[in-house]
C-alpha cells in the first residue's frame, strides 16, 4: 500500500474505540511485554485504559499469556487477523495514543502512518529506535524512558490532556507522501546518472555521423 499520507486523516475510523493502540511484528525486540507491562500499572492506578495489538509473531503466545498474567483479558484485545491494511488503518484512528516500545528500529513506517492519522505518538529513546526522531520532530509526539512506568506515564499524559486530541496533523508529514518520496528518488537517480556518464572524447565525437 503505497503511502499516501495527505489521505490518511479522510480515511475511515473503526467503531471499535480504544484508548492505545500498537502495530507491531510480535518479536523480542519490539518489547510488547513493556506496554503491556504499563497498562497493567495504569490499571492498578485506577486508569481503567484499553489496549489493542495489531500484529503477529513468534512472541504470539508468550504475550497473550504475559496479559493473562497480569489479569489484562479485560483491557487488551488482541488482533492477529487483520489482512487488509486499510483495516489496520481505521483500527489505529480509533484508538487515541499509539505506543510504540521498540527497541531496535532503522526509521518507524508505523509511527509515521499514526502521526499521518492524528493520532498522539509515544515511543522510546532506545538508542537504536530511530523512530524517536519523528516522535521528536511532532507536535504530537512524547519520548520517554525505554521502561514500563515511564510509558505509563507518557500514555497517562496524552490521555488526559485536552489538548492532545486526536487530529491534527503535522504539515512535514507531507515530505513523506508517496508522491514526494517518488519524485526525490528519480531526482537522485537521475542526479546519479550525470554524475556517473562519461565526458565525450575528441575520439568519440569523431564518431558521430
């Protein structure tokens, strides 16, 4: 799905409400656990908040027991099913901050797709999580700590400030529109093209009918 990102905030909103929202591959270093880990602490503050994962993994069944655990069947809703992207879209622009705790990341496609939708952005400063930068570079954007309570907390802010509504949406998402993106790599192609192309020789011109 090619990403269009001036059309994500017309795009259509599940009816499914929920207050966090992660979409992940369920590995290790994308530490599920951790949200999960917060919303249990939001749950023993009297913060009665949801929490919805979108994703599949090898780390499936480790975290649906991890919330059983944590006696989070109640607040988390698991979705592995979910084929169709723009499904995985109106599922994120129903919830109101998305979380995302990974620790290892070379740019953030999903965090950047939440930003384009309006949603309120949490992730961590892992120093190998490259997403915190558009974390950072939004006005609806919140690095934390790479821990449980700090995520807790982070989540707990967006949720009650009024003014971080989901909505609004940052005009320098508009840079990396599928049509922006386009136009940059032929521009490099064709810059690398002139770069690389050999100057004509008196040999070669003598050639030319």
């Amino acid at each position: 799905d090619h990403q269009d990102l001036h059309s994500f905030p017309t795009r259509r909103s599940s009816d499914l409400a929920t207050d966090l929202v992660v979409v992940s591959r369920l590995v290790e270093h994308k530490r599920v656990g951790m949200l999960l880990d917060a919303v249990a602490l939001l749950q023993a503050q009297g913060v009665a908040v949801t929490c919805r994962v979108i994703g599949d993994g090898p780390e499936r069944a480790a975290l649906r027991a991890q919330a059983h655990a944590l006696g989070l069947d109640h607040a988390v809703e698991f979705r592995h099913d979910v084929a169709e992207q723009q499904e995985v879209y109106a599922l994120m622009k129903a919830a109101k901050v998305f979380v995302f705790p990974s620790a290892r990341e070379g740019f953030g496609i999903s965090v950047l797709e939440a930003l384009a939708c309006g949603l309120n952005v949490v992730t961590t400063s892992a120093p190998d999580n490259l997403a915190r930068h558009l974390a950072e570079r939004s006005s609806r954007g919140v690095v934390c700590e790479p821990s449980a309570p700090a995520l807790a907390d982070a989540a707990r802010r967006l949720l009650t400030d009024a003014s971080q509504r989901p909505g609004r949406t940052d005009p320098w998402l508009a840079d990396y529109d599928w049509d922006t993106m386009t136009d940059r790599v032929a521009a490099a192609f064709r810059a690398g093209i002139a770069i690389r192309r050999p100057a004509a020789s008196p040999d070669d011109l003598a050639l030319v009918p």
